[in-house]
C-alpha cells in the first residue's frame, strides 16, 4: 500500500488510545449524528460553542456545503475530491 499497512498504523495509534489528550471519532459516529460529534469535539479542546454556532459548523462541514464550494476551497481539485456523499 502506498502510504504504508493499515494494521501497522492502527497497531501503532492503540498505544495511545487510553491517554486522556487523544480522542478517537470514527466516521460512523459524525454520520450517524453530527451535531453531537461537533459537540464533543469541541468540548474535547475545550471550546465553547452556542447553539447557532454548533449549528453552523454542522451544515458548512457538511457534504453538500463542501461540495458546493469546493472550486473556492479546493481549486480546480474540488470537483474530482466532491465526487459522491
């Protein structure tokens, strides 16, 4: 594999999975709810968020938000990474 086996770098990161400065979000849980793993996230680095600011992070981090403005963030690349949800 071009960037290295996938069992070596999960072998590597379990080391440090039970220190309190990691946390460790799988794409699962975003998808599943994205405001609550937007939440977590920042209280995890300690950043309060009000509702509305939650809330914005939720819908300009979200698929269709990104694509949508892929030409602007990602140059003439963003219609080749914003393929698919």
């Amino acid at each position: 594999v071009a960037w290295g086996c996938y069992f070596e770098y999960l072998s590597e990161w379990n080391k440090y999975a039970d220190q309190e400065n990691i946390m460790t979000v799988t794409y699962e849980e975003v998808k599943e709810n994205p405001a609550l793993a937007v939440k977590n996230i920042a209280t995890f680095f300690g950043i309060p968020l009000t509702e509305e600011e939650l809330q914005l992070v939720v819908e300009r981090s979200s698929f269709q938000s990104m694509k949508k403005n892929s030409e602007k963030t990602h140059g003439t690349f963003g219609n080749i990474l914003f393929r698919k949800g």
